[in-house]
C-alpha cells in the first residue's frame, strides 16, 4: 500500500477533465446504481454534468481505497458510509486526488452536486448523509489531511493516472491504456508505458503515436468482449508468431470494416485512405515499441497486414477541406473561407478584398487587446498611490472600508508590493481580503488592472506576433525559451541587427534566429514585463518553467502558473466560451474560426497575392516551396492564376490575329474599346523579330549572357494552346501567318 500525500501524487491521480468512455462502475452497482443513474437523468441538463462527474469521481475514489461493493439501500444507512463521504469530500479537496488544475469553485461544485443528489435518493430511501455545508474552512483542511493520511493501492492509482510520456519537444500525453491494464495485467502495461517514455522521446510530435495506443486498447476492449470462440488474451500469447499473426489480422479487419459501425456512418475516399494512412502508423509502432521491446514477437514468416495501397491519398488531395453547406466545397486554412470553385469575379473579391480585410481586422483587434495590456501596466502605479496596504487580521482605513473602487485599489497594492505581483487566491484568502475591504471583487478585473498574463492577455499577443512574422510558427513561438538552464537571457537578444527572437523549428531540428520589427520587439518586452511576477514565483519553487517566454497566470490569473503543453492547449483558449463571447462583437464570425495556424498561413498567403512569388512567401513562412504550394497555398488561388494567364495569352493572340478586323471586341472578352485599349497596354504581345539578323543577333546576346537557359513557367492549358497552334501551322503550310509560325517554332522548343 502506498500513502497518498503530495510528495506521493504532486500532479494529483486524476487529471483535470479526464473522462473515460469505456468506463464501467464496479464498486457502485446493483440496485443503488440504478437508483443513482435514475435520478441523474430526471436532473435538469445544467446540474448533470457537474453531478455525473461527482458520481464518476465517488466511483473512483471508492475502487481507489479498494471499498466493498455497494449494491443495496441498506449500505447507504451505515456510519461507515457517512464516514465515507467525509473523505470523499476531503479527497476532492485535495490536490492530490484532483490536479491542482481543478479550481476551488469548481471543487465546491462538485461537493455541492454530490449533496443535492443524495438528499434527492434520501426522498425514495433513507440515507445516512452527511451536511458538507456544516464544514468550517479548518474541518475542509481536516478532511483533507485525514484522505492523505490513507493507504492506498500503487497499481490501483496507475490506473487512474494514466500513463503520461513527453515527446522530445516537451509535450505532454496521456496514453489510453485501460483495456491493456485489464486483458494484460499491471506489469504488461508498466512495461509498455515504459517502452512508449522511450519511444516518445524519439520523436518530436508524438500526438499521432498516442492515438495509435489509443487504437490499439480500443481494439483489445472489443477484441475481449467479442462472443466469438477463440483464444483468451493474455501476455503470454504474444509470443505465439500464429497468434500474433491472427490477432493483427482481427485488428485489420476491425479497423476498417468496423469503422460503419462505430462512427454509424460510411466511410467516404478521404476516410478510407486517413485510415489507410492510421494503419500504416500502427504497423510501425508495434514494431518499434512492441517488439522491439520485447513485449510481442513478430508474426508468423514477419508477415504484417498492411491495408490497401490503393487507398493512399494523392499530395495534392491533402489539405484542410471541408463542406460549409453540404455542396460548397472550401478550404479551411486560411482565417477566410476560400471555395473551391468560385467566378473569375468573386474571386478576385476573396483574394484582394476579403482575405486582407479579415486579416487585418484581426490585426487590428489583437494591438487593440496589447494596447489595453500595456495601458493598465502603466497606471497600476496610480492606483498603489490611491490604496491601503492590507495586512493579515486587519482591516483597511475607514474611509476606504466597504467602498469598492478604493477596496480594489488596495487589492491592486496588496498583490504588488506584498506578493511581488503575484500570489495564489485560494477560498481562505479570498476571504480574507474581502474581510479586510469590506466588499467583494472580481477576481477576473484584479487580474485584468494589475495586467496579469492571463490566457485571455497571452492569446491577442501570439496572434499579433505571428501576423506580423509567419516564419514563427505556433510550436516554436509558444515553446520559445528565454533563458537556457544556467540563468541566462537567451532566447531574446538585442543585436546589430536589431532584436531578436531565437526559437527552435521542431521540423528543422535546429535554432532558428528571426530578426524582429521594432514593434514586434517592443510587445515581447511587454510580454517579458508582464509574465515577470509569474517567472519569480515559479524560480522561487525550482519549476523550470520560469525560463518560457509564455508563462500563463492560471484561472482567473491567481492560480498555479502553467506553459502551453501542446499547440491544442492554445487551440482551447481560442474555443472558450468566455473568449468567444468578449470578442464577437469586435471579431463577428471572425472569432469562431480564428487560430495562430491560420493566422500564420493567411499571412504567407498575403505575401504571395502581392508579389505572385512562391519564394517570397516561402521564405515568409520559413519554408521550402514544395511545402509552401503543397500546404498553404489554397488550389482556388493558383489555379485563379493559372487561369487567368491562359486567358491573357488567348486574348492577346486573337488581338494580334483580328487587329485590322471589324470584329475583334466580338471576339475577345472585352466589353468596351477603352477595357480593350488598358488590356493591350499591360498584355500586348511584342511582335516577333522580322528580319533574320536580327533574331541571330537577339540569340547571340543571349547565348552571350550568364544564364545559358530561359525558364518559363507554363500549365496544360497553355501548352494546349501552343501545341494546337503548332498543328495548325503544319496543316497551313505557306500560307501560315509569321506570327503563328514564330509561336509554332516556339512550341516545337
């Protein structure tokens, strides 16, 4: 057995938000969990959540302590039950049942919730319950120590847990292996989870290998379940090769065939080959972590199913797609939706209107939110000089007491000169303060007046920094470090180049040094001001989390301080209700759809639309021009493009051709001479050399110069045209134009 303490579970047994939808109550059943689940489902839908998560969180604290079964309405009238809820409460108060993630409010909620459902049971049934409003805050800090005080089973909490591995980026996981730890036992899965630390370790994104362990649990779960007649899984036959042959071979067929049924919907030729792409995946982590580990031979002759190579997406089919409205098909990487099939007028309207304009409404909105910051940054001075000193068991001046603009002031004091700028406002302090001022307060506002780097302050400058310079990208700014491990500012740096940002490019493995604008320059400087008291609190404690540029105050910005884990961890803050309601105004549906992602390929794309140079905007982007055309470059566009310069060729000939003709504006696009007259001044063909001398001349110059070869860039349409004018021109014979000649010899090349 093993004590739970702090120094035991310091990130606490169960993570914020853990849900399991496998899960399967065990210690809760029989006629009580009928009744539990009964009543759960007549409670009105904004107190079920928070209910059901307090039963999920009973159920695992009673199979945690290793609690007989609870089937009848008998065991809920014994004292030993009333017992039990006074360190159930204790544990959801504890930082080590819950991670510290879980703020207090929400704790309360839990326990409140848990209340209200027993003494609706209590209705149908009596129940010996136990009033957790009775609890004063030095009994919650006794029900508190008395569950740290248990013993408790080590394997029984792994499981609850999880079985976490960091990527050689630093990213977190928590790997889903239940069904492992059922079907194999504990050692099988500590041996596996310590075959996936190393594993992890090995690459730098491990998000899509964690979702293959996921797969692969998912796939043991039916694989045991299944009524099928074959043989039990355990450890030991995965050193049988014919088994492991047949049970790979069970997973390929799960795989795919199974898809209809649990997502009850056909697969379509994008899934098919996403699943096809999975497989592949799978394959390769149970040769690298699996047998390479030891934990499973190879199948039968080193025969592994691969799938279907046919299924295989097509480069040019991969991108970030979807239907808006069931027909239009658009594109998803860009702040703007691009259709994927639009008018030669409506797309010039999304490319040089629409996608600037949201762009730099955006822009615009994220300096406004950095204005404010480093506005109330400035004044927090003035409002030191206007607020009392609030010191413990005291309260502030009587003309200040119960006022609340003076109360927030000294608040605003308090935290800067007391607490170096920062401290953690538990239940207990809060009290305190309110005690002290003689009114409430907004935890959310003092965060705001003394510019604490909340997830709200932190996100408008991520933005605005990878708008103005898409060659960060979100792993690399957000993970940025600005001290390496001997105390020293590295991560930016005053040069004779000016500022600088050093960031590491996971994909390029290596530093990367981005030279930034003088405005640019001067928001990480606020950014480094503003994260300052969150940095000192976390050196103080030896975190080495005080070294990150982006240090996020936690909560309302009074909790434990945290780093950006993930890039999904900033998609969040982006998604939050409270974000989305504050800035809908300013944003409108700007905001449901905005990430630093498309922030960053708007950006580039931006570049591209003004200079039409696929090296320009890969060099905005800090990326090769394969990945630049292949990755952020919507097809809508450069086929506009393309297009548009097949018609300017096709135009320009018919010109040349049909000039002395009464016909010509019929047989162009064009509706008016004057429309005519502008084209021809910007796209007019130069007539070719008449003279041979001269065309040997021009060639001799040519030949003459540094670069023996012209490169000229043309697509099928172009090329259809120069190879049907050539054909042309041989059926003429000597009565073909010079023009059309010059244009066939120019084919034939």
């Amino acid at each position: 057995m093993s004590r739970v303490s702090p120094k035991s579970f310091p990130q606490g047994i169960i993570t914020k938000g853990h849900t399991d939808k496998n899960f399967q109550f065990l210690v809760l059943s029989g006629n009580v969990l009928l009744l539990i689940q009964s009543h759960l489902a007549n409670l009105p839908p904004s107190q079920r959540r928070s209910a059901n998560r307090a039963v999920f969180y009973f159920e695992c604290f009673l199979w945690l302590i290793n609690h007989p079964p609870i089937t009848s309405t008998l065991d809920l009238r014994t004292n030993a039950f009333l017992s039990i809820q006074r360190l159930f409460y204790g544990a959801l108060y504890s930082n080590c049942f819950l991670a510290a993630e879980v703020k207090y409010s929400g704790r309360q909620r839990l326990v409140r919730y848990f209340f209200k459902l027993l003494a609706e049971l209590s209705k149908s049934s009596p129940i010996n319950i136990f009033v957790y409003s009775d609890l004063t805050d030095s009994q919650v800090r006794e029900c508190i120590a008395q569950f740290e005080a248990i013993g408790i089973d080590p394997v029984r909490a792994a499981k609850l847990m999880g079985w976490q591995v960091a990527d050689r980026s630093a990213n977190s996981f928590r790997l889903k292996m239940g069904a492992i730890f059922d079907v194999f036992g504990p050692d099988f899965t500590m041996e596996l989870h310590q075959e996936s630390k190393k594993h992890a370790l090995a690459h730098s994104h491990y998000s899509n290998y964690a979702n293959v362990v996921s797969r692969f649990d998912d796939f043991l779960r039916w694989y045991d379940d299944d009524p099928i007649d074959r043989p039990s899984l355990n450890a030991h036959v995965l050193q049988d090769p014919v088994f492991v042959y047949q049970l790979f071979w069970s997973f390929q067929r799960w795989h795919f065939e199974g898809y209809s049924e649990r997502s009850q919907t056909q697969p379509t030729e994008r899934v098919l080959a996403n699943l096809q792409r999975q497989w592949i995946r799978i394959i390769c982590w149970a040769k690298s972590v699996l047998v390479s580990g030891g934990l499973m031979c190879s199948p039968l002759g080193d025969v592994w199913p691969e799938g279907s190579k046919k299924l295989t997406r097509f480069l040019h089919e991969v991108g970030h797609h979807r239907y808006a409205d069931g027909e239009s098909l658009v594109s998803q990487k860009l702040l703007t939706q691009i259709p994927l099939s639009v008018t030669d007028k409506e797309a010039t309207e999304l490319l040089f209107r629409q996608i600037e304009d949201d762009f730099n409404k955006v822009v615009r909105w994220a300096r406004r939110e950095i204005d404010h910051i480093a506005h109330r940054l400035n004044v927090i001075d003035q409002a030191c000089d206007q607020g009392d000193l609030i010191t413990l068991g005291s309260r502030i001046s009587a003309r200040a007491y119960g006022q609340p603009v003076m109360g927030m002031n000294s608040l605003i004091r308090t935290v800067k000169e007391t607490h170096n700028g920062f401290a953690i406002i538990d239940h207990a302090m809060r009290g305190h303060l309110v005690s002290a001022t003689g009114s409430s307060f907004s935890t959310s506002e003092l965060a705001a007046n003394l510019a604490m780097p909340t997830k709200y302050a932190i996100a408008p400058i991520a933005l605005w920094l990878v708008a103005q310079h898409p060659v960060l990208t979100e792993a690399s700014l957000l993970k940025c470090e600005l001290f390496d491990r001997n105390g020293k500012r590295t991560g930016f740096v005053k040069t004779d180049s000016g500022s600088v940002l050093v960031v590491k490019k996971n994909r390029k493995g290596k530093q990367q040094e981005v030279v930034l604008s003088d405005d640019a320059a001067s928001v990480v400087e606020l950014l480094i001001q503003i994260t300052a008291p969150v940095r000192r609190y976390l050196k103080e404690k030896r975190d080495d989390a005080w070294r990150r540029l982006f240090i996020v105050a936690g909560g309302q910005g009074f909790q434990e301080p945290y780093t950006f884990t993930n890039q999904t961890s900033f998609a969040k803050i982006l998604r939050q209700k409270a974000f989305i309601q504050a800035h809908s105004a300013e944003l409108g549906d700007m905001v449901s759809v905005l990430s630093l992602a498309r922030i960053r390929a708007t950006a580039g794309v931006l570049v591209y639309l003004k200079s039409l140079s696929i090296e320009k905007m890969a060099e905005s982007l800090g990326n090769s021009k394969r990945v630049a055309m292949n990755h952020y470059l919507p097809p809508t566009i450069m086929q506009f493009f393309q297009e548009r310069w097949v018609r300017i060729f096709q135009n320009a000939v018919i010109v040349h051709a049909m000039k002395d003709s009464p016909y010509l504006l019929d047989a162009t696009d064009f509706s008016s001479m004057s429309e005519l007259d502008m084209f021809l001044e910007a796209h007019a063909l130069r007539t070719p050399p008449e003279e041979p001398e001269q065309l040997s001349s021009s060639s001799e110059q040519i030949s003459g110069s540094s670069d023996p070869e012209i490169v000229i860039s043309i697509d099928e349409g172009v090329l259809g045209v120069l190879l049907s004018l050539k054909m042309a021109v041989e059926q003429a014979g000597p009565r073909a134009a010079g023009t059309a000649v010059y244009w066939s010899q120019f084919a034939a090349k």
